[in-house]
C-alpha cells in the first residue's frame, strides 16, 4: 500500500443467496454465493448508493487495498476514493464479483452441490441480464431500492446500460463508459482466438483441468497476451515501446527481443497464474451474446423504451475495441427514443484501456454528471 | 422584453428542444424549469459542457460543423440557434440542417447592418466591434457575419417561411420601434423559422 489518496484497506463481504436463480438458457442455479466490497457510507435515505460493474476480467476489488503489503490497489481505485470522480466521501459504493468469476462469486471453480464436485465446463453460460438479475438480489439484501448510479467501462458500461433496461425505477443513473451496443465481428472474432488458445491447450482437458489439478496457463496466457493488445492502441504503445529492445543488440533469435515482447509475455503469464480458464470462456461469451436490440428485430430505439435513467456515455478517442462510433450509436437511440443521454468523447492516446485511467477530463465530466441533481 | 423571454414566449409547455451551441446551458435551464421541455444541448466547449452536466441538462459533444446527420427529420418541437449561426463554417448547409429537424426553428444572430457596424466601417475604415460584436477581427469567433436583409435573402432561397421575427436593441431588449428600419438600427435579431 504506497498510494495515500487511496481509500486504504478494504475487507471483501459476501452474502449467500439460497434461492434458485433462473438463467437466460433456461437452466436454473440452485443458491448462489456473491464477493463484494463496499466503500463509503450508505446515507440514511439510503439514497446515495453506486453500483460499479466490472469487466472481463476484473473482480469485487475495485479500490483501495486488501493488506498493507498488497503492491497493487484495486483496478478503478484511480477514480474511486475520497474526492476522486466516484467520491467515497459521497457515495456508498458496491462492488461485485460477477456470477460465473473466479475471484469467489459463485462460478465454475466453486461446487455444483448436485454433483458435489467443481461445476468446471457445466456452469452454465450466462448472459448480462443474468449479471443484472443477480446483482438487484444483492440490492435487495442491501436494502438498497434504487442506485443513485450504475457505472461501468467496456462489458462494465454494458451491464450499467442493461440495469436502465432491465431496472428503470431502480436506477437514476447509469454511466455507460466505452462500451458498444453489441459486439461487431472483429470483436467476436478476437474473443474467439481467446477462447481457441484456451480449448487447444492440452492441459484444458475439456474444461476438466480442476480434477487433474493442473490449468491450461499457455492458452489462458495466449489469450490475454491476444485481449490485451485491443485495449491498447497503437500511439500508446509506441509510446511505451516503441522498437526499444530488451538487449542492445538483435540476436538473431526467437527470445523476447524487443520490449513490448516482454510485456506481454509477462502480462499473460502474471494474467494465467491467478485466472480461472473456464471464467475466461464464460466472461467471453457474455460478452459476445449482449445485444439488447436482438429482441427488438434489432431496433436499439425500442429495446431503449423502458430507460428512465439519465445516461452519461464516454467514449475515448483512441479506443479502437469499442470506439466512438459504437457509443454514438447507443447515444443516437437514446435521442430517438427520447431519453435523457449526455455523450462526451474524451481525448485519450491510452485505448480502450483510458477508462482505467484518471485523465483530467474524464474525471471531471463523471464526477459532475454523478453530482448534478436531476 | 429580453431575448429569453420572447424565446419562451415560442416555445410550447412540455415540448422537446435541441440547443445548438447551448453555451453554459442557461437558455436550456430556464426552459427546463419555466416550459418543462425536454431537451439536449449541443456543445465543444469543454468548460460550457462541464457547466451544462453540472445543471443536470443532457449535452452531446458534437461539432455542428461536421455534420447534424444523427438527428431524423422533424425529430424535435424546436431547434434553437443561439449566437451560433454566424460561427459556422457552412451557415446555408446548418440552416438546411436545422430547419429539416425542427418542426420550428429559432435563430438569434447579431445585426451587422446596425448602423454602428456601418458607421465604423465607413468611417473609420475599420471592422466594428460592438456591444452585440465585442471581439476584434483578428480574434472573433464570428467568421460569417451577415446583415438581417443577407439572412432574410438566404431564407428566401432555401424556401424558409419566417413566421415571426424580434429585433433587438444594443442592450438585448426588444424594441418595436425599429421595425422599419431594423436592419439599421437592429443590433440583433431573433427569428422564428418553419419549412
């Protein structure tokens, strides 16, 4: 812990929900278990709650620190804290680990009770709304009736903008921050690479590599190694890297010569030792199957309808996973159903990645469409 | 009466209004409170967005210059156009745009046929700077200036009705005095446009 704007030390909670949780594929969870972490103070109105929605493969800790000698604080501690754009000393903030994580939410490394063994490739494939679903049953245990904002970047912004669907009168707003209204076939295409350099691995097993006690870290290694290049852009990795080699000569040989090599391999191998290979599929998919329009012939005006919510939408300029043009298109079918959208573009040479990143303007815009009072 | 009263006076209780170049956004939250409209901003500025967000008001990023195509024809009550027109690259191209998405349109652009204007010119054989035109040449944001018989032109040629129109005087008050002479004693003027 070396960072003294930080919230400082957090202890995760977890609640158990003994409940059948029906699924969008129609299976049923049978109870389910939820990591989450909360910063700052409920308000007696219990009017002051944010829900934080993480990404592909973030986790319930999103700030602060978990023991004084954790290097690392958590993914958005850059914006959540006291006086940061998500002001802790404002806001009761709640963040879960989504069903069907790895980081101690109910998922494919915990227990199918039916079967008494780890649920592994059998979790069910889940869906976004599932997330959403899953995440108004914390509400409740909360008592929190209605989010005073639901915020997320990437598949994050996805789940912020499916709680205005699925939950109008239980948001007030939602901030939907470089994110798109489906995933085109480049994106999927990407996401399948990832999910081929898992399966082909030999230690994958079918997904069955918990009862072996190994885990296909090459392939899950790969796929990160893959992911992680689409949330950067090209500026800033030649920013950071540049052609800079690791030696001051070439050598000729297939080693990691030149420094972005290096970082990505240590990315990957950093990535494989700590997440779950089934998690990775899982997230992927969700990823891959939201689509709010699908119902709707794919008119994004009408799967807007029921959104009560003002919205705040951010893009970046140099994210080219989910660029600009996919945020405006969730803008201009906000405007054509007429619901209440703001849409600000930050300029950002980080990629996809800048909504990590507490760039000046980004945190002034969020902090003032979190604290104005409409 | 002030330009935001006449502006008022034109637009409908509960009807949705787009801003073009909304500034701070007070025109829009006098509107919200006062006609309970339902309506966006359009802004660059970035200090203007941050007041416009603070005040709860919905504001797109968006420059008017490269384009009004993500908004659908006849989409909204009113488009307003405040102090905007005359610093856009393509005025005629805007005008098009704004009067094929509003079912009606107000404009306030500044006089430059005022008699000031014209007397400094003339003159003085200097470009003016006045109470409705503070800035030099060198640096004002106001790249297509026009007179309210150039702006009358143009809207004659783009098959634009002016249904109704306000002159105003140097400090922004409507004036009736002026109507027969206001493109020289008109500082500047408010619009209300349909098509």
């Amino acid at each position: 812990m070396n960072n003294k704007s930080s919230i400082g030390l957090i202890k995760p909670s977890s609640v158990k929900f003994d409940n059948s949780l029906l699924l969008e594929c129609g299976k049923e969870l049978k109870g389910f278990e939820m990591v989450y972490e909360t910063y700052g103070k409920l308000n007696e109105e219990k009017s002051n709650a944010i829900l934080v929605c993480h990404a592909l493969s973030g986790s319930h800790h999103a700030a602060g620190y978990h023991k004084d000698s954790e290097v690392k604080a958590g993914w958005w501690d850059s914006l959540i804290g006291p006086d940061k754009a998500v002001d802790t000393n404002k806001y009761f903030v709640v963040s879960p680990n989504n069903l069907g994580g790895c980081h101690g939410t109910t998922g494919p490394k915990s227990t199918n009770p039916e079967t008494n063994l780890a649920y592994g490739p059998d979790f069910p494939v889940l869906t976004v709304r599932d997330w959403t679903n899953s995440q108004a049953l914390l509400a409740d245990y909360l008592d929190i009736n209605t989010w005073h904002a639901v915020i997320g970047g990437s598949l994050g912004g996805m789940q912020a903008l499916d709680w205005s669907i699925a939950y109008p009168k239980r948001i007030k707003k939602a901030g939907v921050i470089a994110a798109a209204p489906k995933l085109s076939a480049q994106n999927i295409a990407f996401n399948e690479v990832a999910r081929q350099a898992i399966t082909s691995d030999p230690d994958f097993q079918e997904g069955n590599y918990m009862q072996t006690n190994t885990s296909p870290k090459s392939g899950l290694r790969l796929a990160r190694m893959v992911g992680h290049i689409t949330y950067l852009s090209d500026e800033s990795m030649k920013a950071k890297f540049g052609r800079e080699l690791k030696e001051e000569k070439l050598s000729f040989g297939f080693d990691a010569e030149f420094q972005v090599e290096s970082y990505l391999r240590h990315q990957g191998d950093a990535f494989s030792k700590t997440f779950d290979a089934n998690t990775y599929l899982l997230m992927t998919k969700v990823l891959d199957y939201f689509d709010p329009a699908d119902e709707f012939d794919g008119d994004l005006v009408k799967a807007f309808k029921p959104i009560l919510a003002q919205t705040l939408v951010l893009s970046f300029s140099s994210d080219w996973r989910f660029s600009p043009s996919r945020s405006k298109e969730i803008t201009n079918a906000l405007i054509d159903a007429k619901k209440k959208v703001s849409h600000i573009e930050i300029d950002s040479p980080l990629g996809h990645d800048s909504f990590l990143f507490p760039e000046e303007r980004y945190v002034e815009v969020l902090k003032a469409f979190l604290g104005n009072q409409s | 009466m002030k330009t935001e009263t006449v502006i008022e006076s034109w637009v409908r209780d509960g009807s949705s209004i787009l801003d073009l170049g909304c500034g701070d956004g007070s025109i829009l939250e006098a509107l919200r409170s006062n006609k309970s409209v339902q309506g966006y901003g359009i802004e660059i500025d970035r200090k203007n967005i941050k007041s416009c967000l603070e005040k709860g008001l919905e504001v797109i990023e968006q420059n008017i210059d490269e384009g009004l195509s993500n908004f659908l024809d006849k989409s909204f009550d009113t488009v307003l156009v405040s102090q905007t027109i005359q610093v856009l690259k393509n005025p005629k191209q805007a005008l098009e745009e704004i009067t094929r998405i509003g079912h009606q349109s107000i404009i306030v652009i500044p006089n430059f046929g005022h008699w000031k204007s014209r007397l400094t010119l003339f003159l003085e054989g200097k470009m003016p700077v006045t109470e409705s035109l503070p800035e030099k040449w060198y640096e004002t944001p106001n790249i297509h200036l026009c007179t309210l018989t150039d702006f009358e032109n143009l809207c004659a040629e783009l098959n634009i009705v002016i249904e109704e129109k306000k002159i105003l005087d140097s400090k922004g008050t409507v004036s009736t005095l002026f109507s027969t002479w206001s493109n020289l004693l008109g500082s500047s003027v408010i619009y209300r446009l349909s098509r």
